[in-house]
C-alpha cells in the first residue's frame, strides 16, 4: 500500500532526530490496529513525534507491553485535561516552582546563608555519582505525565478509555516542593542552621502576614495556645483576635496529652476554665464559636476538629491558623493532612499513596525550635478534606469558582517566654512532650524550692506549711533560704535571679484542693493547696526576664491532683521524683 507524503515528512524529521527506519518501524508495529486505515497511519506518523520522547527511558521491544499493562492498572485524567493538544508542550502536571520555602515559607534567596530562606547554588550543590548506563523503566507518573500530552481522538484510537466519574480534584497538581537549608537542617538534624534568638526572628518573620486581618470581615481564625502555657499562649494573641469585632474564632488547645489522665474526664469543665482565663486576658468571648481540646503528636481532637472547621466555615471562607511560638500550630497543620488525605476505612493502594503523596507535597516544617514558621504558607481545603460546596460540576458551570486554602501563619513572638533563654540544644530537654506526673511536696516557712534552672519560691510567712504540686519538668531542689544569697543561687548554673517587686499573697480553705496555680511562661506550672490563713511568697526570675513572665491563676487548672499523698524530698530532684 502507498505511503502518504506526509508519513514520509514525519518519517523524515524523524530520522533527522537520530532515529532509525527500523525504530520508527519498531514503533508503528507495536500498535498494529493502526494500520487499518488512512488516519490510523497519519496516526502513526503523530505517534512517532510523541514515543520518541519515551525512547531514552525503554526499549521499542518493551513498549507494547509496558502499556498494555500499565493502562490496566492506571487512572487517567478527566477530559478536560485531555483535551490538550497532541505537541503542546504544556501539563497540569507540569511542576510549579514557589519562590518561598514550602516548610518555613521563607522567601527563597542564594545570598545569605545565615539567613532564613537560604538554599544553596546549583554550582554549589555536591554532583550525584552517575549511575551506570542501562535499560531503564518509565515511572508511572512519567508515563502518566506523557500519555496526558495526547488528544482524545488519539486516545480512541490507541483504545484508551477515560473514566467519567472521576473529578480533577482528584489527582491534585505536583508543586515543587522546595526547603530552605534550614527546615532541611530542622527535619534531618534536629538543629537549625540560623541563630534562633528574638532578635533574629523579630527580622525574620512577616508581620505584615497578620495586618490583613484588621480587613478582613467575618474571617474564621483557628488560634492554638499550649494547654500548658495558659495564659502566656493567648495574650499575644488578643491584639491580633480583637482587631475586627467581626471576627470568629475557634480555640484550640494543643498539647492535652500532657495532662494527667484523670484529668481528661473532666474535658467540658477545662473548657470552661480556657474560656474564663482568654476573658481574663482580654478577648472578647463573643467572638468565641468553640473550644477544642486536641494532641497533634497523637491525633486526639483532629478529626472533630476539621468536622468544626467545616460546619462553621462560609463558602468563601479562607481559614486562619494563628497562635504563638512553639505552641504547635505547624504540628497541627501536619495533622490535618494525616486526617484528610484519604478516609481511614479507604485501605487501597490508591489510597495509601494519594495519602503518602499528600503529606509528601503540602507537609510543613515543625520542630520544636520556637519561629519555626518564617512566613505565611498556604494548603488547599480539598487536601485535608474539607470540600468547598460551590466547587462541584453544576456550580462550576454557573460560577467562577476559587481555591480555599488553610493559611498557617507564622508564629507570634511571646518575649516573656523562658524558653528564649535556654540554647538550642536545650530546649527539648525542657519541653513538656509526655503526661505530666504531679508530685506534692511540702514547704515550710524558712525554706525556698529551687526550680532549675530559671524558679526560685521562698515562703516567707504562712500560718501552716503549704503544699507544692509540681506540673513541671523542671528540677526541685529544698533549701534553707538563709543559705541563699543573691549572688549564689543555687541553681547549677551561671544564671542570675532577680526577685519580683511584689510577693504573692494566697489564702488557703481546704486541705486537699489546690486554691491557685503560680504559672510560669512556657515551663509548666504549680499548684498552691492547705489550709492556711495567709502565705506569702517570694518569687525569683532570671535578670533577663520580665515580670510577666509569672502569672497567679484562680481558679487553679487541676485543683484535685493532689490524692494526700506527700513526697519525701531526698537527695536530688531527679530521684525524689521517681
């Protein structure tokens, strides 16, 4: 049968590519129903335009097969994706290159590499050893990738059947997911690779993230503060939270598998607590829609928690994480994504790898080095399966719709916090990341309990001996005060302690409920109980921390901790707490 001349014109640039006739051959015999006609063979000639970009990766001998059994086995694209034509050079899959870090959200830069953001020069990046050369086999998602390069007259052709009941939400578009040295340092080495000192997360954050919300009218904003760094995680919030009178928020305390068993039986009445200390604080209640009391690291709360977001959520709705430094919001985030991939009765393969590919694309940088979060990062709703009600096919056709996104925040700087103190290699000794065993002591007037390494407690007068409940991971340390002097505080190491301008005054009714908390930022607290007419204690602070950071909470968190049972103070802190 003769050959048309524009199968010679396509065999011809062919060859001028560098192939063969007996390849070009090769590739139209792997498809012998397209030699039944005309069309099929200016079919084939297109095809010889398309394959020759999968050659380099497998053999003409391997080609027929690799797609009869891929094309068993894959999900293609809806038809608004196919509908490309056959030789542009675009895709949806087509990787889309952010300027800012996809962990921190820091704005990429080659300059400085003390600074946020940094990534290294491509003539800087160590070169991979070659592989050595051999038959290689085409990925899934490669081939995918080639196949939604042709038109659907071609796919008919070819026998490729689309699937309609799929939706392009579906198959999400790959980004390119870039991380700064430092979130690589952060997640592979557990240290960071800038300085981490308020000063330079003062320069580094984006404040002007946050103005927006002064605008923003009826915004849905998810502020997450530390179950146990209660009030110091929600007043640097109240500026920000009471800017607009509109504004709805749901608060979210993270961090409840620190509590004690015990006291997670009595979710509604810490509830409650949480809602009369942000009062306290200053936030106006009104604009309260919920509380949720969560764990990110085990996934307590996730899942009613985005049931919350989704029911109070408005169509058009973007939903704001706010919360401070090191209280776990990017922890949160990672939470969300665990949950929302892929429902967890779905044990598909299918599932498992949209699940894995999910958390691979959209995952943020959380560690427990506080400003994590440099700048303002953005994950589509859809992926941690929030679904928008217009974003469906007949809505579609009627409105212009836009993507929704989760916008994690960075974190909002607490200068009070004692954590700023410690080094960077100190902090996760310090951290409060499992349940928190209370131990009662008891404390007479004449003596002070050492906290290392920041708290020093003298009682000073007090009608009886009261009751110390730590919720701390702090070191207790009993000592005569008349033994302390203002230069040597006992404490182990080259800090010094300045004493507050006003001593606390507490009034004890019951022997076994604590009467308030003495609250210290970012490192826990302890309860006050006995019964005693008046006491009166002095409290000691780093020189480099502000008085804020110590706060007195009436009523206390956990009043009924303490079981009557007494600790006998032995040797050091460590083994009396044991």
């Amino acid at each position: 049968m003769p050959v048309s001349a524009s199968s010679h014109s396509g065999r011809h640039n062919f060859l001028k590519n560098g192939r063969t006739r007996e390849e070009t051959e090769g590739i139209q015999c792997a498809f012998p129903q397209l030699r039944t006609s005309m069309a099929a063979r200016v079919t084939a000639t297109r095809l010889t335009r398309v394959i020759p970009r999968l050659y380099p990766l497998i053999s003409l001998s391997r080609l027929r097969p690799t797609i009869v059994n891929h094309l068993s086995t894959c999900t293609l694209k809806p038809a608004s994706v196919l509908s490309r034509r056959l030789l542009s050079t675009q895709s949806d899959n087509t990787p889309v290159v952010s300027e800012s870090c996809s962990g921190c959200g820091a704005t990429l830069q080659e300059a400085d590499p003390n600074g946020s953001g940094y990534i290294e020069r491509k003539s800087e990046r160590k070169s991979q050893p070659s592989k050595p050369s051999g038959p290689s086999i085409l990925s899934d998602k490669d081939y995918e990738q080639h196949l939604d390069t042709l038109d659907p007259e071609l796919k008919e052709l070819l026998g490729i059947k689309e699937e309609a009941n799929e939706t392009k939400d579906d198959v999400p578009k790959t980004t390119s997911r870039q991380l700064c040295s430092r979130c690589h340092s952060l997640i592979h080495h557990k240290t960071s690779t800038t300085s981490d000192t308020q000063k330079f997360l003062r320069s580094s954050l984006q404040y002007t993230s946050l103005s927006f919300l002064k605008t923003k009218n009826n915004a849905l904003i998810v502020s997450i503060i530390d179950i146990g760094d209660i009030p110091f995680s929600i007043e640097p919030l109240i500026a920000e939270l009471n800017s607009n009178p509109t504004h709805r928020v749901l608060l979210v305390a993270n961090k409840i598998d620190i509590l004690p068993k015990d006291a997670l039986k009595h979710q509604q009445r810490i509830k409650d607590w949480i809602v009369q200390q942000a009062k306290r604080s200053g936030l106006n209640t009104a604009s309260i829609l919920d509380v949720a009391l969560v764990s990110a690291i085990k996934g307590w709360g996730i899942k009613s928690l985005l049931r919350s977001i989704e029911s109070y959520r408005n169509a058009t709705d973007d939903v704001y994480v706010l919360g401070c430094t090191n209280v776990g919001k990017s922890a949160v985030v990672n939470a969300f994504l665990k949950q929302g991939a892929a429902k967890k009765e779905d044990v598909s393969d299918y599932a498992k790898q949209h699940t894995a590919r999910v958390r691979r694309e959209y995952q943020v940088t959380s560690s427990h080095v506080p400003g994590t979060t440099i700048g303002s990062i953005k994950i589509p709703l859809r992926v941690v399966g929030i679904r928008d009600p217009l974003n469906n096919d007949e809505a579609s056709k009627r409105f212009v719709t836009k993507e929704r996104y989760i916008i994690d925040t960075p974190g909002i700087i607490n200068e009070d916090q004692l954590v700023h103190l410690l080094a960077p290699n100190e902090v996760r000794k310090w951290e409060a990341s499992k349940e928190l065993k209370p131990v009662t002591y008891r404390l007479e007037v004449g003596k002070s309990l050492l906290l290392k390494p920041f708290i020093r407690l003298d009682l000073v007068k007090s009608t009886q001996p009261i009751l110390i409940t730590l919720f701390t991971k702090m070191i207790p340390h009993f000592v005569k005060t008349e033994k302390l002097t203002d230069e040597t505080n006992a404490i182990g190491r080259s800090i010094s302690l300045k004493p507050l301008p006003h001593t606390i005054k507490l009034h004890g009714d019951h022997p076994s409920h604590a009467t308030a908390d003495i609250a210290f930022s970012s490192m826990g607290w302890v309860s006050v109980t006995g019964d005693f007419d008046r006491a009166e204690l002095r409290v000691w602070v780093p020189t480099n921390a502000g008085e804020n950071a110590i706060d007195v909470r009436t009523p206390p968190l956990l009043p009924y901790e303490y079981k009557g049972s007494i600790r006998k103070f032995y040797g050091s802190g460590e083994r009396s707490r044991q």
